[in-house]
C-alpha cells in the first residue's frame, strides 16, 4: 500500500503550529482595527492631528472633524456593546450571558444523559470488550466510552460558546470604527469592516482545530492503540458544537428579527422615517439583533459544520486501513486539509486588504466574490499537496461491513469537488439575491401592484433557487461516494468548508457595515457618509445570502456523512425503505423540518407583535418623540426581544434534541434511521428556499431605496407604495432568512451526530415498543 511522504513526528508539529499562525494573524487584524480610536483626544501611533484628532481619523471629503460625531458613535457603540441599559439586559454581551446560563443548565443535563445512556449499554462495566468492527480485538469499556464522549460533548459545546462570544465582540468593537472609517472614503471602510469578520473567522477556524488537536491527543493517551474506541468518544465534540449553535441561532435569530420587523413595519411603512432612525424606540434592539444573531449565531452555527465533518471523517477513517495500521498522518488527513485551509485563507485575506485597494462601491461586491474564487483556486493546490504528502498511494476505507479500495488522487477528487459544489451554490444563492440580477430585480418590479404580488413573485423565486444547488449536491454525494464510500462524502463536506476563514470574514463583514451604517445614521452623519455604509451593508447582504448557502450546503453532505457512520455503528444492514418501521420514520422526519420552521417563525411572529404595539404606544404617548426633541424608551424594545428569545428558544432546541431520543429509544435503529434520512432530504430544501427568499426580498428593497439604476427610481423613492411594498415583503422575509432557514440546516446535521453519539445505547437497548408488541 506505501506510505506517506509526511511522517507522524512533522504532522503533530504542522497542525498546531498552523492553528498558532492563524490565531496570531487575528490578533494583527484586531490590532490594526484597534488603530482606529473612537475618543477624541487619543492619538495613535502616526501622531495627532488637528482638534486632538489622529491624522487617521480626518475626514479627506469633508476636511473636517466634528467632536460631536465621534463622541456620539462612541456613545452608540457602547449601547450596542455593553450593558448600558441594565435592567433591561440591553446589550449583546448582556443577552449572551443571559442565554448562555440557560444554555449551561441544558448542556449540564444533556451532558448527564449521555453519561446515563452510554454507560448503560454494558451496565456501567468498567472490563473491556469485544470491538464493535473487530470482534477479534478487546477495546476500552463503554463506560469509558460514557466519560470520554461527556468530557468531548462539553469541550464542543464550550468551543462552540466561546466562538460565538468572540465574534459578537469582535462585530461590536469594529461597528463605530467602520462608521468613522467611512468619512475617508469606501475603501477605507470596507478594510476595517472586512478586517474584523477576518478576526473572527482566523479565530474560529484555528481554535476549532487547535482545540480539537488536543482533545484527540489528551485522548489518546488513555484509549492507547483503540483508535475505534477514541474517535468514536470523540464524535461528542460535534454534538456540543452543534447543540450550542442551535440555541444561538434559533434564540439570536427571534431576538433580531423581532426587533427588525417591529422597527421597519411602524418606522418605515407607518411613520415613514429612514432605517436606524434614533427616533425609533426599537433601533438599539436591531442593531444588538444583529451582533447576537448574524454574528454570534452564525460563528457558532459554521463551527458546527466544521466539528462535525472533522467527527465524521475520522469515525470512518478510525475503521479503514488508517485506523487498523495506526498510520497517524493519514488519520489526521481532516486536520491536515483544515490546516492547508488556514494558510490558503491568510494567502487570500491579503487580496482584500494590502494588494487590491477599493476605491468605488462598484468594487465592493467583486473584491467579496474575489475571495470566494482565489481561495478557491489556492485550496484545490493545497488539497493536492495534501493529498500527495499525507496519504498512502492506496488504502482501504470501511464501506458497510466490507473494506473498499482507494488511491490518493481518488480522495483529493472527493476534497475537491466539495470544494467546487460549494463555490457553485454560493454564486448560484448570488444569482437569485443580489439586486444586480433579473431574478431579484423582478421581484421589485413586482412592488409596483402591492405586497401581494412581491410575495408570491418572491416565494417563486425562492422554490426555483433550490434547483441547481440541489444538482450540485447530488453530484457531489455521486461523485465522492463513488470514489470513496461515506468517508469520501464526508471529506467532500470537509472540502466545502475547508475555506471557513474566508467564508465567515465575508459573512461578518455584512453585519458589521449594517450596524456602521444605523451608527451613522443614529449620531447624525451627513448622508454622503450614510450612501457609503450602505453601499457596503448592500454588498454584505448579497455575500451573507453566499454564505449561508455553503452552510447549508455542507450541512446536507455532513449529515448524510454522519447519517452513513450511524447506520454502521448501529449495525443497520440495509435501510428498506419499504419496511414499515423505516417508512414511517421517513415520512415523520420529513415532517420534523415544517414543524420546526412553524415554531420559529410564530415565535418571531408573536415577539414581532409585542414589537409594534410598544413601537406605536411610544411614538402616540411619547410628547416630541416626532420631532426630535425627546428620547424614546430603547429599554423596553430590548427587554421584549430579549425574554421571547430566551423564552422561545427552549421548544424548537426541545424538539430538535429529544427527537433521536424518543424515537431510537422507543422506535428502535431502523425507525430512527428513517427519521434521519427524511429531515435530510426534506430540511435542505425547505432551508435553501427561505434563505433566498428572505434574500431576495431584502435586496428588492434595497434595490427601489438605492435608485441606482432608471428602473430603480420609477419605482421609489423610499416612502412611495411600491417602495412600501417591498418594506412588507423583507419583513416577511426577514424570520424566514435569518431565522427558521439558518436554524434548518443545524436541525439536520445535529440529530444526525446526536444518533450517532447515543447509537451503542440504540443498538443494544432501543426498540422498546416493537420489542413489547
């Protein structure tokens, strides 16, 4: 079979070594956003200018500085950031920190469940037993199985938290700086808003695989030479990671979208005042939406995706000839593409911020777009390198119960085409939300006859953008289970998200230049200023549709990838899907996604409308709210969206969680394997749909407001009826695309890894009804 080039000694070295390299270039972009000072008076390393001012920070349009503004953006951040209105748990950190003590009472219990349930299989027994895949061969006991996989589940789950909470701070230290930056022009701006998504995406990326480095070697040195027993253990890093980012999602998507449609429906349609006006009592409540949701939610969602492929492919690999010949490299050969990931990103960024200046909005969304395809390009080199130096020439991989064949070039192919499906779907989710096309430009022409028509112009849409990604997927699944059965798909997964860095420096960027432009408009900057953070946030909005579109995307290849390491691990022969027991699994799963979405939105739907009447009951009891001369209550607004997050969060994350549970508990393998296979295929559709939907929705308006183009400017201004025809449209999109579709994909892939987790307790005790009858 031949060995590999990279021996085990230089892979232990290479993967925490590229981790260190990707965290320390997060902390040079914190550094140089840092630059950017908010308190009149600080000068930083390049001296101070006129009026105390850091030559930095002087407006080269205006040849002016205003003490006024910077103090006010300062003032605005610190709302946002901090807990300024107490209380009320105003700030995003405060309603994290709110979340996450209701999240650690859930991963407190969980964690007992999976201890309960794994330890049980063989009666807590502390001697060891046969092997699961080699019966031959004595493994470590399940009780040890038990601890391992609590100690795995809680890491992940930690991780997962923490890369949230990172990012959300990340988002609101750079919001005001963005602003100030944008008095220098676009490009200016742009560098310090894509700058700080690169924070959080290095920072991710290189401690989700640093993190994960360690636990398997920490491991390791109680399981020995049981590596089946050892990443198996480690599958719980997954189900933390994912368990967590289902509650950011879901909690931060109602908090957000509450606060967006109860801002837009009586500001913008009622009382027809711009977006982020500060006389909207719930504009502080959607700019901390957006931190907690599209930020913190979306960072913990994608570690998700990353943890759980890495978990996949290397459960499989443990029972392929990697693991039987303890060949280290090659088992590591996940960690090793998501290390080639973190330098091809670096490489990337670098595009974006020091060779390539931006200097017309024109230039915005191609610089985004440019990314996607160089660190595209780069990765399919780095998969090659990889794949020459860290695999054998051929090896086995375990195919359900037989061993299968493979060359080297076969899995790079696998890498790549995940790699590839994924650059399609994300300029396929483009074609169908970015204003500068047909798709969503005749939707906004649709405005000109009401909101009726733009709904169903805009839910068109969305039905037909599921094509294309669906072919790419299917291709991909084809294509690498042809090459290298389930360990191939779940590489191919790996592929799609092996550019993660750059993938969410792009995605945060979007709701950084959103909340640059409310600040501008809340501290009274000139509109020039306003036209530039739009100009970004617009850019942003189109790339965030992108990038929610590899999410789901990877979710469906991780899920099926899981989904194939649980039907081995449970034993399963063959799902039939015409034995009863498997078919009325498949039609419930495929129920569970329409279920699911049904409690998100009526959740977003009911806090929305405590939203509007506290909106209205303000601007009617509230003497001068109108014109300016008195302050809206802010801390209410905030205080209804943060309990209905806190609150409505528990039944959707419920439902998600004890699913797999009841149904392999009571049901038994087979059902539960229908369960799996049904939310899969009718999750991914549901999700790609209301993405784009909501995108498109989004970018219609955005698209009648900007009046760029002849055909834009019949159909605005802002205030006119097709132009509040298109407000309705995005706020039924907005819980649709930033809320139930994101919070889909999590949904598929977690019960998926949560089978997974539990399937020796399945295999062994599950069944109970159809044992009983």
């Amino acid at each position: 079979m031949g060995e590999a080039i990279l021996s085990d000694i230089f892979t232990n070295v290479l993967i925490p070594a590229t981790a260190v390299v990707g965290i320390a270039f997060a902390l040079l972009q914190w550094v140089l956003v840092s630059k950017v000072r908010l308190s009149p008076g600080e000068a930083d390393a390049e001296g101070t200018g006129k009026n105390g001012y850091s030559e930095y920070l002087i407006d080269e349009e205006e040849g002016l500085n205003d003490h006024n503004v910077v103090v006010k953006c300062a003032e605005i951040q610190r709302a946002i950031s901090e807990d300024a209105l107490i209380r009320a748990t105003a700030g995003a950190s405060s309603f994290l920190f709110t979340e996450y003590q209701y999240v650690g009472i859930f991963m407190a219990i969980f964690a007992i469940l999976i201890f309960l349930f794994l330890g049980s299989v063989e009666g807590f027994s502390t001697k060891s037993q046969p092997c699961t895949y080699s019966k031959d061969k004595t493994c470590k006991p399940a009780l040890a199985n038990a601890i391992f996989s609590t100690l795995s589940f809680l890491l992940g789950g930690i991780t997962s938290v923490v890369s949230g909470f990172l990012g959300m701070k990340i988002a609101t230290y750079a919001n005001a700086r963005t602003t100030l930056e944008a008095r220098k022009g676009v490009g200016k701006a742009f560098i310090i808003a894509f700058r700080s998504g690169a924070v959080m995406g290095f920072l991710l990326a290189a401690n989700g695989l640093l993190i994960l480095f360690i636990s398997i070697n920490l491991f390791k040195l109680y399981y020995g030479d049981d590596w089946e027993g050892l990443f198996e253990a480690i599958t719980g890093y997954g189900l933390g990671g994912s368990s967590m980012a289902l509650f950011g999602r879901v909690g931060g998507g109602i908090y957000t979208k509450a606060a967006d449609v109860g801002a837009d429906l009586v500001g913008k349609v009622e009382r027809n005042i711009p977006e982020d006006d500060p006389r909207n009592p719930a504009v502080i409540a959607d700019n901390v939406g957006d931190n907690v949701g599209d930020i913190a939610g979306m960072g913990s969602d994608l570690f998700g995706s990353y943890a759980e492929s890495s978990c996949a492919a290397l459960v499989v690999a443990s029972i392929s000839s990697f693991g039987i010949n303890h060949d280290l490299t090659a088992m590591l050969y996940p960690l090793l593409i998501s290390s080639m990931g973190i330098i091809v990103c670096l490489i990337t960024t670098l595009f974006a911020t020091d060779f390539f200046e931006i200097k017309a909005v024109k230039e915005i969304e191609p610089s985004l777009k440019r990314q996607l395809i160089i660190s595209t390009i780069l990765m399919t080199f780095g998969i090659a390198i990889v794949s020459w130096v860290a695999l054998p020439s051929t090896f086995t991989i375990f195919n359900f119960g037989v061993q299968k064949s493979v060359k080297n070039w076969e899995l790079f192919f696998c890498v790549a085409i995940g790699l590839w499906a994924g650059l399609v779907i994300g300029f396929i989710t483009e074609y169908y939300t970015s204003n500068a096309y047909s798709p969503v430009q005749d939707v906004a022409d649709s405005c000109r006859t009401g909101a009726a028509t733009n709904v169903i112009f805009g839910l068109a849409l969305g039905y037909k953008s599921v094509i294309i990604p669906i072919f790419a997927i299917a291709v991909s699944i084809f294509v690498s289970f042809s090459l290298a059965a389930m360990y191939g798909i779940a590489v191919a997964a790996l592929g799609m998200l092996s550019t993660i860095a750059t993938g969410l420096a792009i995605d945060a960027y979007g709701p950084i230049s959103d909340n640059a432009g409310g600040i501008a408009e809340m501290a009274g900057m000139s509109h020039r200023i306003r036209e530039r953070t739009d100009a970004l946030d617009a850019a942003g909005n189109t790339t965030a549709a992108i990038g929610k579109g590899f999410a789901i995307g990877s979710a469906a290849l991780v899920s099926l990838a899981l989904f194939g390491a649980f039907v081995s691990r449970a034993e399963i022969s063959t799902v039939d899907v015409l034995t009863p027991k498997v078919f009325i699994g498949l039609l419930v799963g495929a129920m569970l996604p329409y279920w699911f979405s049904a409690m998100t939105m009526k959740s977003v739907g009911s806090a929305a409308l405590k939203m509007v009447e506290e909106v209205r009951r303000q601007f009617n009891t509230i003497p001068g709210l109108m014109e300016g001369t008195a302050r809206p209550d802010y801390t209410n607004c905030v205080k209804i969206s943060t309990d209905a997050s806190i609150k409505e969060m528990i039944p959707p994350g419920a439902l998600v969680m004890l699913t797999p549970l009841v149904v392999g508990t009571l049901f038994g393998v087979e059902t539960l394997s229908g369960v799996l296979a049904g939310s899969l295929v009718s999750g991914v559709q549901i999700a790609i749909s209301a993405s784009n939907t909501g995108g498109a929705w989004d970018n219609a308006k955005k698209y009648i407001e900007a009046g760029a183009s002849e055909h834009a400017r019949l159909l605005g201004p802002k205030g006119s009826d097709p132009h509040k025809a298109a407000v309705i449209g995005d706020t039924i999109g907005d819980p649709l695309k930033d809320t139930s579709g994101p919070s889909l994909n999590i949904l598929i892939k977690l019960m998926a890894v949560e089978s997974l987790v539990f399937a020796p307790f399945f295999a062994t005790h599950g069944g109970l009804l159809f044992k009983l009858f």
